[in-house]
C-alpha cells in the first residue's frame, strides 16, 4: 500500500530537486513526503496526466468535488483554486510545512449530491 503513495525516480536528474518544485494547487514545496499523483481529468473517465500533489491537497480536492464536477468544470489547476471551498483551504495550508497532513473530511455540501 506505501507505494501507491510513492513518486518514481526522474530518470533524468534536473537540477532542482522534486522537494523545490511547488505543488500545483496550493503553491508551497512539494518536499518529500506525503505525496499523491492527481490526474486532472478522473482516471475513471479516461484521463491520463498525472501531476505530483500534497496528499493534504489531493484529499481536499476528493473529498469535496465528484468525479463528474472535476471532469466537467474542474480539469485544470486555475478553476480547482477559484473553487470556494478549495480557495479557503488553500489560504488555511499556506503556512504550514511541506511534509503536513492532517485527515481530511468529505463535505456535508459533497454528500447531499
């Protein structure tokens, strides 16, 4: 089960390090633990594209969006970040460090759908 959560090596060494690229959805280092792959467009509904991503953000995104929602209106990283809901929860993790994660809950907005 770890290694779902694992990144594979680059087989081509950059010269930054994964731990200094920022994480697309909310911006700060990705670092070196406790990240996820999220594909844009649901793997479920044919979408390929992986992206590295915080496992705190990729919950977040999961637990408040449908598959059907980030399909339709939600596939790229500018319209997840205009999203009320993903908006506050990005200025809410914006000072805390790389490595951070606490569980995340489904949104009550989320199960009425």
């Amino acid at each position: 089960m770890a290694r779902r959560f694992r990144i594979p090596d680059d087989p081509e060494p950059s010269t930054a390090s994964a731990g200094d690229a920022p994480c697309p959805l909310c911006g700060r280092p990705l670092g070196s633990e406790n990240i996820d792959r999220h594909h844009l467009i649901p793997k479920s509904l044919k979408g390929r594209e992986q992206f590295a991503i915080h496992k705190v953000c990729h919950r977040k995104i999961h637990a408040t969006l449908s598959e059907k929602e980030l399909l339709r209106a939600y596939h790229t990283w500018e319209a997840l970040q205009g999203h009320e809901d993903i908006r506050s929860f990005i200025a809410w993790v914006a000072n805390k460090p790389p490595a951070f994660y606490t569980r995340t809950f489904t949104s009550n907005k989320k199960k009425r759908r």
